[in-house]
C-alpha cells in the first residue's frame, strides 16, 4: 500500500468488509506500520462512522403523525384482539410475514361430487402434487420421502405435511424451478432453501427456485399462502401474484385474500411494499392494500388483520363477511360446493370461526341461529337458501 | 426547542400523549441511528424503536421513567433490542461492524452533532447516483455487490462513486473540522463531571 489515494478506497473497503483476508491483512499491517498511520486510520474511521450515521440520519422515515397512528391503531386492535382469542381459546398469535391470495374463481366443477354419502363432510388433509424441474410430478401425503433436485438441492416430505429445502453443496449457477400444487381439500407447508416458511391452502400452487440465486428471491402465487421470510437485506423477497408484487422489508408482516378480478395483501406488522406494474406502495401495519385488476388501481384502508391470517393456525374466521365468499372459502377445505337455491342470501354478512378439522355443519348451525340463511348438505353440495 | 426529559417522564406518567410526542421528537431520530448503527439498516432499526415507544405507552414500565435515567435508559434498552434482532440475521456480514456494537451510548451520545449536520448538507449537495449509492451502503447495509445490482451498475463504479464522495465530503469538512476540535474541547471539558 504506498500510493496514498490508494489509502482511503482500501480503508473504506476494509470498514465496509468488503476486503478479502489478504486485503485486510494489508490494511492492518499498514496501519501497525507507524504511529502516523495508526492516527490516520482512527481519525478516517471516526469521519467514516459520521458520514455513516448522516446517512442512516436522513434515511429516517418515521414521523410522529405516521408512528401515533400505529399507536392508537395497535390498542384498537388489541382490543377486538382479545375478544378473538378469547373464542378462538389460545389461537397463537401470528409472528412472521404472511401473504395471502385467493384464486380468482375457475368454476371448476367437482366431477365425482354427488356419489359420496352425505353423513359428514370431511375436513381436507396434507396432499399436494410436487413438479420437479424435469417435469416429473410426485405426490406428496404422509409418507416421508426424500428428493434431490438437478442442482444438488435436497428435499424432504416429513409425512406431516412440511416439505424442506436444503441447498447443496455447492452454489448453484442457475435456478431450477419447482411448483407445489395443493389440491382442494389440501394443505401443505414448504421451508425453503433461504429458510423461508411458507403455508399453503387448499386449491393453491407456488412456483420457486429450489436455491434462490442471483439479487432477489422471487416465487410466483396463485392462490393462498401465508409467508414467514427469512430477513436477507441483499435480497429482497418478492411474492408475484396475478401482476402484484409485493415486496417484502422488514420481517413481520401478513396476508392477503381475492375475490374475482382483485388481489389483496394485508400486513400485520414489519413493512411491505406492494406493485402492480408501476408505484409501489408501502403498507403500514393493519392495512390491507387491493388490486382491482381490471384497471390496476391500489386502494389502501386499515382492517382488522386476524381473520385475513387465522386459517394458517387452522382456524376459519370470518369478520362480517359475505355469506357467498364463506362459502367460497369453505368449499376449497371441505371440498364441497354452495348452490344458492335463493340469490339474496348471497349478500348476507357474517361472522362466527370454526377449527378446521371439525364438522363444518356446526358452523351452519350458528348461521342458522343468527341470520334467515338455511343449509342442507346434499353430497358434496350444500344448498343454502 | 426540546422538551425537557423532566416534561417528558410526568406526562407519560399520567399517560398523556403529549409526553409521547415530545419522546418521539427529542429521541426518536437519534434513537434509529444508533440502532441502525447495530442493525446497519434503517428500516429495521425504525421497527425496533418504534415497537420500544409503544411497548413503554401500553406497559406500566412506560409510567415510571426517571427523568436522571432516562437517557441511559432509552439507548440501553433499544441497544439490547437492537442486539437481540441482529442475532437472527446473517452474523457474517455484520461481523465487520463489532467496533459499532461495542461503543457505548455515551460516546454516541456527545458525537459532534455540529460536524454531522455538515456532513449531513455535504451529502444532500452530491450527485444522485452517489447518494444512491451511499444509501444502499449506509442505510440498508448492502454489499459494493448487491448495490451494483440494486443500481444496475459495476461493482467498479459503486466502489468509485463512493470512494469519491467520502473523499469529497472530507476535504469540504476539513476547514471546519478544525475549528470544530477547538469549540470540541471547550464542551468536553464542560460537561465532565
């Protein structure tokens, strides 16, 4: 290190960490060189930190007016939170980032339908068809199995439903996709290979990269699926659905639902940002920002984040909803479909939760008691009228 | 001009929340950076204060602050904080910052505000794609590598367009610093007890 322009770049690099272990060696015996030097590099270090913290120092977003809003907001919700968890009796608390989305509504019509008897409707299991990157299909369910992908990439079905990414060995130049597709009446939970949980729901599929590679890590959604990122600031998460994008910030944040032609986020806590084509929008916690596809318009309002999320606790809830998008939800995990003899019922709003691997008539019953809508279960199709 | 921490500890005893705000106003800022300076990210240090500041308005610890021990209090807590978030992300990348973990709020707390806040207008008169560049750095702790990719860039040119600015800013800087050591000195010695 003699030519003294050099000095700065290499100091800068070795505060930074940027220098490999010979770099940093040179650093270090220059400095141990002379008591001049020493001084220099105290004193470039002291000035480095100062342009550091000027920078981090106009970076600085929060306001009083944005964080007071957070902090009524949040008693707000606790409040209505509390009464929740006292029906929901210890519906742990939802940490980490979630995302939802509803897949808009194929009118698929369930062919064997109407030949199982109708005594009770079964609550979906963990299934779900797993696509390698050679296009080879595998059924996963509660066998353990053990895969490895082209990239050296291992993966494990645990027979309970997780289905685990380890990357190799060695770090893979290009990405090799899967897909996972959860059927109707299915579920199934991937941790993968950056560390990242994902929940998916019934009648749900994710595209990813057995190992995220290159500047960001992108997986693409159709359906439903609740996130818990793994906090990488160098590169950024990104969930695509339907043209949405969101990107995920910090580390605590949540879900979002569809109904035809929208896509939805709602975060909990932590920071998203969410796109479709051009801006991207931030969202505070307990917002929920919606897509309407058709013309590509963000409309963000403050909800009430717990029924957006409850299902990845295996809970159904349901906040003043309308009684035709329950049944939507319902028919995906019970695999049965809803044949509104009478069209006004549609509208009728909601509310009341369910566990999911119970009988689901029990929830028709507590419609039944708080509103005119009446059930019957005929086969895999409910008539409401 | 600042509240007084005396204001601010009566009025969040009486959960009034005009002691927040004179809070957020006072400490906030500064409260971030020096997570930040932990975290080496903005935005997460934002979190870590910003969740602090209501856990203290919602709990009872909030309600008895002593206005002697307010300040140590605040930095201790949100370092602690800060400490235990930076254990869930990659330990590697963060190794070369242990200089920043291990200094205590003291020192930051008597840093030279008035060399900041001219470092602080040097940085606001530099091209763009510079403080493009010292942002990803600074403000969210990217690698010279993710930065090159963020901008679209070489990592040559990040290590150039910084390189240049910090250099830019220090010669600027340099006049004032010296009469800045001076004025330094007299308040040091002032506020040693």
């Amino acid at each position: 290190m003699n030519a003294k322009e050099h000095i700065d770049d290499k100091l800068i690099r070795y505060l930074l960490g940027e220098c490999d272990a010979e770099e940093s060696r040179e650093v270090e015996r220059w400095v141990a060189e002379s008591a001049k030097n020493r001084r220099y590099f105290e004193d470039f270090r002291r000035f480095h930190l100062q342009v550091r913290e000027a920078v981090q120092w106009e970076a600085v977003r929060g306001t009083y007016p944005n964080f007071r809003r957070r902090l009524l907001q949040l008693r707000g919700r606790r409040k209505r939170l509390r009464v929740f968890a006292g029906m929901a009796a210890g519906l742990a608390l939802l940490v980490g980032i979630g995302l939802a989305v509803f897949l808009k509504d194929n009118g698929k019509v369930p062919a064997e339908a109407e030949l199982l008897a109708a005594e009770s409707i079964q609550p979906g299991g963990v299934r779900a068809t797993l696509h390698l990157s050679n296009g080879e299909q595998v059924d996963l369910g509660e066998e353990a199995r053990q895969l490895e992908e082209q990239d050296g990439t291992l993966l494990a079905a645990d027979g309970n439903g997780i289905l685990n990414y380890r990357s190799g060995e060695e770090a893979a130049a290009d990405a090799v996709y899967n897909r996972l597709e959860v059927p109707r009446g299915g579920e199934f939970r991937l941790k993968l290979a950056d560390g990242t949980s994902v929940w998916l729901n019934a009648e749900s599929e994710l595209r990813y990269p057995a190992a995220f590679v290159g500047g960001e890590r992108r997986v693409v959604l159709k359906g439903e699926a609740y996130f818990q990122v793994e906090t990488d600031s160098t590169k950024p998460f990104i969930v695509e659905a339907e043209g949405m994008e969101t990107r995920v910030y910090g580390t605590e944040f949540n879900v979002c639902t569809q109904q035809e032609g929208r896509v939805q986020a709602v975060l909990v806590s932590g920071r998203v940002g969410v796109g479709y084509g051009g801006e991207e929008t931030l969202l505070a916690p307990s917002q929920k920002a919606e897509v309407t596809l058709a013309d590509g318009s963000i409309n963000v309002q403050e909800v009430d984040v717990l029924p957006y999320v409850a299902w990845k606790d295996g809970i159904f809830m349901f906040h003043d909803e309308s009684l035709e998008a329950i049944m939507e939800k319902l028919g995906r995990w019970y695999n049965i479909d809803a044949f509104f003899a009478n069209e006004e019922v549609k509208g009728i709003r909601l509310s009341g939760m369910l566990e999911r691997h119970k009988d689901v008539r029990e929830l028709f019953r507590h419609f039944e008691k708080i509103s005119v809508a009446r059930f019957s279960v005929q086969g895999n199709t409910v008539v409401v009228q | 001009m600042a509240a007084s921490d005396q204001t601010i500890c009566a009025l969040l005893a009486a959960h009034d929340e005009k002691g927040m705000e004179h809070l957020f106003d006072k400490y906030y800022k500064p409260l971030v950076v020096w997570a930040a300076g932990i975290l080496n990210h903005v935005m997460q240090a934002e979190d870590v204060v910003q969740d602090f500041f209501i856990r203290l308005w919602e709990r009872q610890e909030g309600r008895a602050l002593q206005a002697e021990t307010l300040r140590s209090f605040l930095y201790t807590s949100v370092r602690n904080l800060a400490l235990d978030r930076l254990e869930k992300k990659d330990p590697l990348r963060h190794a070369a910052d242990v200089s920043q973990c291990e200094r205590t709020w003291e020192e930051y707390d008597t840093r030279e505000e008035e060399m900041l806040a001219r470092v602080r207008a040097e940085i606001a008169a530099l091209p763009e794609r510079s403080r493009a560049v010292m942002d990803c750095i600074y403000a969210e702790g990217l690698s010279y590598k993710a930065t090159a990719e963020r901008l679209g860039v070489s990592v040559a040119t990040v290590n150039t367009l910084l390189v240049n600015a910090v250099k830019k800013i220090r010669k600027n800087c340099s006049g004032f610093r010296a009469e800045l050591l001076v004025f330094l000195r007299v308040r040091r010695t002032k506020t040693v007890k």
